[in-house]
C-alpha cells in the first residue's frame, strides 16, 4: 500500500511540461520517476476532465460535460472509494472539485477549509480565483500532509491554465510558469518522497495559442504523466501513450483499495 499524491496542474501541457520541468526531467533522466504522455478525453474543459480524472469514465458517462455543470458527482471516484475504505482524503484545490465531490453549490466561507470525516474530500482547502498564487497553494498542501499524513491527496494549482489564458501557450509567461512550478515542488516532492508517498503529475487538458481549450487538437488535448514511486524503479521517458482513464484506477490500485466495476481501464 503506497500513499499517493496527486498533482494535477491546470492546463499543464505535455510538451512544456518535458521540456521546462527540470527537476521532475532529473528523476525521469535518472531512472527515479516514468514518463507517459497521455492523449486527454474530450471536451478538454477543467470540470469534465476533473470528474474523468477521478471516476477513470469519460465525459458522456459521468454527464459533466460542459463548466457550466455544477452537481456533485454521480459516479464512484477517487475520493469517496478510498473514504468508504476507511482511508484518509484531502485536497488542496479549486473550488470545482468541492462542488464535485463535498457539496454543491460552494460556499465561499463554509466550504473554504473542512476537516469533517463524514465528507467525501475528508480535508479540504479551497480557492477561487484562478490567479491565487501556486506557492499559497503548494504550502497548504504541504501542510495537510504533515498534519493528516493522508492517504490520498490532490493538490490542484491553477497557474499553468491562468498563464496559459492570459498569454497563450507560445509565451514566456506560459512557459517561465512551468519552470516556477517545478522549482516549488521539487523540495515538496523530495519531502513527500521520504515520506513514502508515491506522487503524479498531470495536466487536467492543454492549452493553444490563442488561450483556449476544450478542442481536439494535441496542444489541447496532450499532458504529462510523471509517476514517481519510493522505492521503485523508474522507467524513464517510457514514450508510451496512456489513456487518461487509466489514472484513477492506478491510483486506487496503488492504495489497495478494490477498483470498482465502472472503471474499465487496467492500471499503471
Ligand atoms: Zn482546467
């Protein structure tokens, strides 16, 4: 049973991602983490790909197909499976995914910080401005996981999609965010390492040059997967193409937990 991390980076496209990320590029380079590039679901839209993250079905099966969807999730999903086993949830996150999987609609101050064992996201801390600062972010989930030591955890920053939005992907801001991204994990990521924490990085969806997503063009659709597991051997740049599906089974395969049947990808 390994304890996993989750960092989904909002609009983290796989080829930035590859080539600006240079500490996770050290841990794939030196055999310590996989790559795997994953060819997204469609829309590529954050609050669909959020539940498909978390359910491992695609958009027409879970019915969040579109923002403007706001209800809690109808399908089994990372974080009520791993709570119904009695394990320790949490999520550093955008208010979207409170409103998919504690309450919906979200209060703004009710719904901001939660430690309550009866809700799906056990610990819970909750922004929403996409401009909040990632390292504000990074530091709350840091400190979730000294404190709650959680089995699962999400940690969810919206600065790759921000910049992404602002300037468009072909831009230093876009680009300079990446490096920034990987500069304030690495220390976090060595941390949780020694915690015996195994940890993912993905995208939610691309982004093009325009600033947009929710197409079917690789800018849009493409993302990293670095899995980076204590105590096991990396693969480095597998070159593999995955499915996006694959990753909620992966993760509840990872904790141990029994995968249900509405997840019909094999794991990692
Ligand atoms: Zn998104």
């Amino acid at each position: 049973m390994a304890k996993t991390i989750l960092i989904l980076s909002d609009g983290l496209r796989y080829d930035v991602a590859k080539d600006n990320m240079g500490f996770l590029g050290h841990l794939v380079e030196s055999k310590l983490a996989s790559l795997y590039k994953i060819i997204g679901e469609l829309p590529s839209m954050s609050r669909p790909m959020y539940e498909t993250v978390h359910t491992g079905v695609p958009s027409s099966e879970h019915g969040i197909v579109a923002n403007s969807i706001v209800r809690l999730s109808s399908k089994p999903n990372i974080f009520q499976v791993v709570k119904s086993a009695g394990k320790v949830t949490a999520a550093a996150a955008y208010y979207w995914v409170s409103e998919l999987y504690n309450r919906a609609p979200y209060d703004r101050i009710e719904d901001k910080e939660v430690d309550n064992e009866e809700l799906a996201i056990q610990h819970g801390r909750f922004y929403t401005q996409d401009e909040y600062p990632d390292i504000e972010l990074f530091n709350s989930a840091a400190h979730l996981v000294r404190k709650f030591s959680p089995d699962y955890l999400l940690l969810h920053p919206m600065g790759m999609d921000y910049h992404g939005e602002t300037y468009g992907s072909d831009s230093k801001e876009y680009r300079n965010h990446a490096i920034q991204q990987d500069a304030w994990l690495a220390p976090l990521i060595q941390e949780w390492m020694e915690r015996d924490y195994t940890v993912m990085v993905t995208g939610d969806h691309g982004i093009n040059r325009d600033g947009a997503h929710g197409g079917t063009t690789p800018e849009q659709r493409e993302v990293p997967l670095f899995m980076i597991q204590p105590n096991v051997k990396g693969r480095g740049d597998t070159g593999e193409i995955i499915s996006q599906l694959k990753i909620a089974p992966t993760i509840l395969k990872l904790l141990d937990v029994p995968i249900p049947e509405t997840m019909k990808q094999k794991p990692l």
